[in-house]
C-alpha cells in the first residue's frame, strides 16, 4: 500500500509517541510506507521540527549502521509551571484533610489527565537517563508509575506488604517507616528484576523517605542499580529525612488542621531541571 505523504507523517507521528526511548530505523519505516531513505529522513526532520517547537519532546539521531532514531519525551517549562501550580492549587482546598493531618488525594491520582501529565513531567528529567524498570510500592502510586513508565517505554515492578501466591516465590525484608517508626514489611517476586538492572522508584507521596529507602535496600538483595526516586508530593516538614537525592514536583509545607489551611509550593523539579 502507498502511503501520501501526510498519511505518512501522521502515522509516524502516532508510532514514534507511542514508542519512546526505542531505536527504530530509517529502513523499518522505508518498508512500511514504501517510501525512499531520503523522503523518510524529510519526514523525520519535518516531525523532529514540530515535536520542539510544540513541546512534545524531540527526535535524536543514532548514526551507524544499526542507528536510527529516538524520540525522547520533553516537557518544556512554559507548559510544566501551570500544571505544577494546578496541582498546588488543588492540594491546598481545605475540604482534602483528613483526620491525622493526612490529606485526601484519590481523585488526583484517579484522574487520568493529571496523572498522564504528572507522569510526562517526571519522565522527562529521566528520558535521556539509562533506566530499566519503573518501581513503586502498592497501592496509590501505581497509576503514577505506570504513567512515568509508559513514557520511558519500560516495565513497572509493584512492591507488596503481603505475598500472592500468583507472584510465586518473593523476596522480603524489613523496614523502619520514616513517620511511624514501625517496623513493616515489604516484598517482591523474584521474577520481576534482572540483576544489575537500573530501576526508578516512584511514588505519589514522600514524608520521611522510610517506605523509598526500604525499596532502596530491596533492590540491593536483587544486585540491581538504584537510577533515581522521583515523587509527586513530599512533605517538608518531617524530622530527619531518610533519602536526600530525589525529585519531587509539589512541596507540602504545612497542615494546619485546626484552621484548616494547607500550604503547599512547587518542589525541586523545576531547580533539578536547570542543573
């Protein structure tokens, strides 16, 4: 079948976004489309033009024989700003406390527009990074994981408080939380992580980091490389932080449940961004 050339440029569009961080070469798509190396490689400049100047994410080239291209998602800080001062805004409505001082974030992460998004902003300062496998622990950053690790094109491994039997033999360990100061547990399948891979935990929210250095250490009873930690919302006022090196898009500075005010801010996103 020929393809015109802006079925082409459409249907290229579709493969590469639904394809990220994968190597594909300018013969896969001559023989898709039927097409010359040279008019693909026009496509692929025009696409490359368009992803920059829109803020997709942009299009690099491996040279070589067994070379191609790459597209790497990319969100600039025009569009990433008002989204992080969205979800600010959103945090701090006073109706989301709950007893404890805990705050209520179900319809934010069950929300599949903010979590697609929130997923595009963490995987972008990751895109470029070798990263194998997305890791996060059950259940409320699983959607977010699964958001960052589509768009990083990799496996999401999920770390459980209790074994199933259709996970067969798992690996467990003990692990103080950061808040609570309890010892719990956490496990996860032998099956789900090659040794040496390099794995990304994420989560939706960090207080002391206890639950994250956990996973940490699970991760050194797999010989596995710890890639980076990125989360959606931490909490700033917490003691002794347990993790120093992480990610974070909103900030949560204070819960004041007698007047009923939360204070939040952006996180060190937009800072680690610039280095």
């Amino acid at each position: 079948m020929k393809f015109r050339r802006s079925e082409r440029l459409i249907d290229m569009t579709s493969y590469l976004l639904d394809h990220p961080r994968k190597l594909v070469s300018l013969s896969f798509f001559a023989e898709r489309y039927g097409a010359a190396k040279s008019s693909i490689s026009e496509d692929l400049a025009i696409i490359k033009e368009t992803f920059e100047h829109r803020g997709i994410g942009t299009l690099k080239t491996i040279p070589g024989a067994a070379g191609g291209v790459k597209f790497f998602v990319k969100v600039p800080e025009s569009e990433a700003r008002p989204f992080v001062e969205e979800l600010c805004e959103l945090l701090a409505n006073p109706d989301r406390l709950l007893p404890g001082g805990y705050l209520y974030m179900a319809d934010i992460m069950g929300c599949p527009a903010h979590v697609n998004q929130a997923g595009r902003l963490l995987a972008s300062y990751y895109a470029e990074k070798e990263i194998d496998v997305v890791m996060t622990i059950a259940t409320k950053g699983i959607t977010l994981a699964y958001a960052v690790a589509s768009q990083l094109n990799v496996p999401v491994v999920v770390v459980r408080n209790d074994s199933r039997v259709t996970e067969g033999p798992t690996v467990s360990i003990n692990y103080v939380s950061g808040s609570t100061k309890r010892i719990q547990t956490m496990l996860l399948s032998r099956r789900s992580l090659k040794e040496g891979s390099k794995v990304l935990i994420v989560d939706d929210f960090m207080r002391a980091g206890g639950t994250i250095n956990g996973m940490i250490n699970l991760l050194q009873e797999f010989n596995c490389e710890l890639a980076g930690i990125a989360v959606l919302v931490e909490a700033e006022k917490t003691g002794e932080r347990l993790v120093d090196d992480y990610l974070s898009l909103i900030k949560l500075s204070d819960v004041d449940v007698k007047n009923k005010k939360i204070t939040v801010r952006e996180g060190n996103y937009f800072k680690k961004a610039k280095n």
